[in-house]
C-alpha cells in the first residue's frame, strides 16, 4: 500500500482529508508521528508557494510522499487581506474568535459596504525522492500554467464560490 503523509498536526484536518481520500488506496500518517520534525515555514506570499514549500520540506523530512495545504480568507474591501496571514493574523496565540473580532473592527474601519470574501485553499504533494527546489515559487508558477505536475511539487487551488459577505452573527462565539 501507498503511503502518504499529511503535512499537519491537526486532528481535525487529518479526519476530513483521510475521509475525503479514503478510496485512493493509500495510507495515511500525520505529523503526529513524526514528532521530531519541524514545523514548515510559510513565508511566502501565495497560497501555492506555501504549500508547495510545506510539501517539499516534508516529504525531504520523513522520505514519504507528502501532502500539504495552505488556505486562508480574502476579504475585497480588506484588499484581499488577510489572505495567507489569515491563521496569524491576530497574533500567534488568538483564537477563531479573535480572528473573528479583529476580522469586524477592521472591516468597520474602512466604511465598506461590499465585505464580500472568499475562502482558498491550495493542496500541494511533493515527491521525496524529486529534487526538492529551495525556490516553491518556480514550481508554483510552473503548476499555474500547466496541468502538469511541477517537477518537485504539484498545486491545486481552490477558491470557494460564490463568495461570501462577512457580517457579525449571533452563533458565533465572540470570545
């Protein structure tokens, strides 16, 4: 059997992806075991080229396949913010609701009526035994004009649609 490991640590992510691939016949590990290895940096500026940088470090780490994701929420009348900041955008430490609550204050500050926003996520599986590029954003630029697999790392992008329009809602905790 196949083997391919989830670039996360998140319980809740591992589930859903394990049940969203359970019929391709691999197997599946998580970050979980493979406590040594460290977290993959997501300093770049597009959703791709973090993941592909996730999946490349990953797959080097443990020599499996690996898959990894990057996502986050584009707000139009916060130009697009926060955008691949969105899981750091109130600080290291906050909570949903903190995004929640930072996410409204600064929409309320720019007087917009248009809070139209759109959630995207990009998965991404590289090959451990690919040359793995120091540069994602070569492999991700490949991907964008391409169906092809790049050659360390492949990205798929999926931006949900219709966009949706952010309002404060009574069924979410606000703290």
């Amino acid at each position: 059997m196949r083997s391919l490991l989830l670039g996360t640590r998140n319980p809740g992510k591992v589930i859903e992806i394990k049940s969203i691939l359970s019929d391709t016949g691999w197997s599946f590990s998580s970050l979980e075991q493979f406590p040594s290895v460290a977290e993959a940096e997501e300093n770049f500026v597009t959703f791709a080229e973090n993941a592909i940088a996730k999946a490349q470090f990953y797959a080097a780490a443990t020599g499996l396949c690996a898959l990894a994701d990057d996502s986050g929420l584009e707000v139009a009348a916060l130009g697009g913010a926060p955008g691949v900041f969105s899981a750091r955008y109130a600080g290291p430490n906050a909570s949903d609701a903190d995004r929640r609550l930072l996410l409204l204050s600064e929409l309320a500050k720019t007087g917009a009526t248009d809070r139209h926003a759109r959630f995207v996520a990009v998965v991404a599986i590289a090959i451990p035994t690919a040359p793995y590029s120091t540069s994602p954003k070569a492999s991700a630029k490949a991907q964008s004009r391409s169906h092809r697999a790049a050659p360390a790392a492949s990205a798929t992008t999926h931006s949900s649609s219709p966009t949706a329009t952010i309002k404060p809602s009574p069924n979410f905790p606000t703290r």
